[in-house]
C-alpha cells in the first residue's frame, strides 16, 4: 500500500518533510512548500534537499510518491480583477519551478472558484491560464483535484475537468479527493462503480494521486468538511476499499484528516492522527479508540 499524508515544510524544509512522514511510517507525503494561505516562500534549500534524499532511500520511499498541493490563493476560474488573475498565473509557474528544483513530479491544484462568472467562463479561464503556465516545460505535472462543489468552485464533476484536460496543451493529471467526491454527490460505497463512471469520462491513468479523507456531510452537501478515517459518513470499509483497489495501486494515497482535539470538550486541534490512521488502513481493522490513542500517544 502506497499511503502517506501531509506533512509539513518546516525549517529544515524537505528534510523536515521526509522526517515527519518516516515518524508516521508513511511510505508517501505531501507538503506545501509555503504557507497555504500566503505568498511567503522561502529559498529552497539544496543541503535539506540531498539530506532528504538520502532518508527517502534509507526508509524505501520514492520520489513517484511525493506530491507538492499548490496554495489556496491561486484563482485561474476568476478573472475580475485582471492583476489578480496574472499573479495566480505567476505564483503557479513559481510553485512549479520550486518543485522542479525539490525533484517533485506532481503539484496539486484546485481548479478554482468561478465567483460571479459562470462555470462555463470560469472554466474558459482556467484553460486560458494554464495554457499560458504550461506553454513553459516543467517536469512537474499539475493535478487538478476533484472538489466539493462549495460556492462557485469549478471541478465538482468529471465533467467539468475533462473539458479542462481536453482543452489544456499539454498533459495534466486528475487527484480525486474522497471527501471532496462524496459532497459533490459521488457515491463511494461501490468505488468500482466510481471507477467505471470515471472511466467513461476520462482515462483512468490521468489518475496520479488521491486524498484518502472522510466526510463530515452527507452526501451531495457541497460543504467539504473533512473527517478522521471511519468517524464519518463514508465509513471505513469504503476507504479501506478504496486504498487496496488493485487499478490505483501504484497511485500514492495522502491523508488531510484532521488533527485530533486535546479532548472531548475541546476544540484545541493538537496531535496529528497520521500514523494511527496510516496504521489502521494498512492492518483493514478499524479502531474505535482511535483519538484516545492519539491523545495518548502525544500527551
């Protein structure tokens, strides 16, 4: 099983990131390379980045099996505010730079939020910006993520994505988030029926990694509120299913659960559920004390 989960670019940058998922038993991560709200970035350190390396192969993790997700405040659906517009499109390339120079073959992006523009413009937007990003070569590949469905975000079905694929210049892939597909109004208590649906729309190699989350909602909600793997309303035999589906083995699956409150009464986030969930997936047993043993364990 290929399974990871975010993890954080601190300051020891990808050497830091490689320590926290090697802590989690992990044998996949994803970071941002800044803050995701933000346009802070730091010089990419290539000391941190060797040392990284080094610690990937002592702990047989790939390089296929690290993903960059791009920051939220890139907007390609949104083109309103021209000025706008053109720095998304140039913190993009950046991002995209940043991960050449980490070794880094996939960044996931969200498409973007349409606002006051119709889908159908905003996703005329998107294909016109990434266009203009992808006309310069990166080894890096973009994947866009499927979303919930929230406001006017682009992206909530297959469809929606493969007029963007169809239409972007060169190759870009798909992350599904199962989260994100179960507000949308994809049902995952059959994922081999999901797979077959997405079969039909788009080539299901375009598929390069997935975000393994619970939900908080139900389905169709469109609200993308995620849950600790089995606490919510997609359960745990549908994730586990998902993750040892023999058609994405060798897709890396990345947990963005959320960290686990100090306790019951508090709404204080604290400790960080990868490994236990990492754990869980990889023995097909769920754990009913789950957030007792996190607490545990960190405390």
């Amino acid at each position: 099983m290929i399974i990871g989960s975010h993890v954080h670019f601190n300051e020891e940058q990808f050497l830091g990131a490689v320590k926290e998922a090697v802590s989690y038993d992990a044998n996949a991560f994803m970071f941002y390379t800044g803050a995701p709200q933000n346009t802070k970035r730091s010089k990419i350190n290539k000391e941190y980045i060797e040392k990284g390396l080094k610690l990937m192969q002592e702990n047989n993790i790939s390089l296929d099996n690290v993903i960059v997700h791009a920051p939220y405040i890139i907007n390609l659906a949104n083109k309103e505010k021209i000025e706008s517009w053109d720095f998304s499109i140039s913190f993009l390339k950046n991002e995209l730079k940043r991960c050449d120079e980490l070794n880094v073959k996939y960044l996931v992006l969200h498409p973007g939020s349409s606002v006051k523009y119709t889908k159908e413009e905003g996703i005329n937007n998107i294909i016109e910006a990434l266009n203009i990003v992808l006309n310069e070569k990166y080894n890096c590949m973009i994947l866009l993520e499927t979303m919930a469905g929230k406001g006017s975000e682009v992206g909530s079905n297959l469809e929606e994505l493969k007029t963007i694929i169809t239409n972007v210049s060169t190759k870009i892939g798909i992350c599904l988030d199962t989260c994100h597909l179960n507000d949308a109004g994809y049902n995952l208590d059959n994922f081999s029926n999901f797979l077959e649906e997405f079969s039909k729309i788009l080539d299901l190699n375009l598929i390069k990694c997935i975000h393994i989350n619970d939900s908080k909602n139900v389905l169709g909600s469109h609200k993308d509120r995620h849950e600790n793997i089995g606490y919510g309303t997609i359960g745990f035999n549908n994730l586990l299913n998902i993750v040892n589906n023999s058609k994405l083995k060798d897709v890396p699956k990345i947990l963005e659960t959320p960290y686990v409150n100090k306790d019951d009464n508090s709404k204080e986030l604290l400790y960080p559920p990868y490994k236990f969930e990492i754990d869980m997936l990889k023995k097909g047993i769920f754990n009913n004390n789950l957030k007792d043993n996190i607490r545990d364990y960190y405390k």
